[in-house]
C-alpha cells in the first residue's frame, strides 16, 4: 500500500491512517476527533477552493483544514 498525505487524497478514495505526524494542541485535537492510527477514512468531497475537506469516519462525516491534513499521513488502497 501507499502511504500519502491526506490533502492529496481524491474524492471517494478510502484509506487508513498510519500516522497523525502533529504534536501539542493541534495534535490533540486531531486525535480527540478520533482520527487515529488504524481507523479508516473516506473521502467525501472538498470545498470549491479545495479547503476544506469532508471525510466519512466511524459513520460521521468530518471537515478538516488543508493545513490539518497535512500532518495525517494515510495508507491507500
């Protein structure tokens, strides 16, 4: 498997987080959200602009920053 940045995944691709590379509070904060190593993902769509990205996780959808996807690295299929 692959392993990207999460900014660079396409609309409807699935993947699993292997790492969230963010320390302190946003680190934190990304985790509380439950995007954790080993959960998987989908991407659902993206803002005109492309900022900011809705993905599917544990049956809710998520909107995260590009700057926020940045530091979540993913393994894709």
């Amino acid at each position: 498997m692959t392993k990207i940045n999460m900014r660079q995944m396409k609309i409807n691709q699935t993947g699993t987080i292997s790492a969230v590379k963010a320390n302190g509070e946003l680190g934190r904060r990304i985790r509380d959200m439950g995007i954790v190593k080993g959960t998987e993902i989908r991407i659902q769509g993206r803002a005109p602009l492309n900022d900011p990205v809705s993905l599917r996780i544990m049956g809710f959808t998520l909107t995260l920053r590009n700057n926020e996807a940045d530091n979540i690295e993913v393994e894709v299929k």
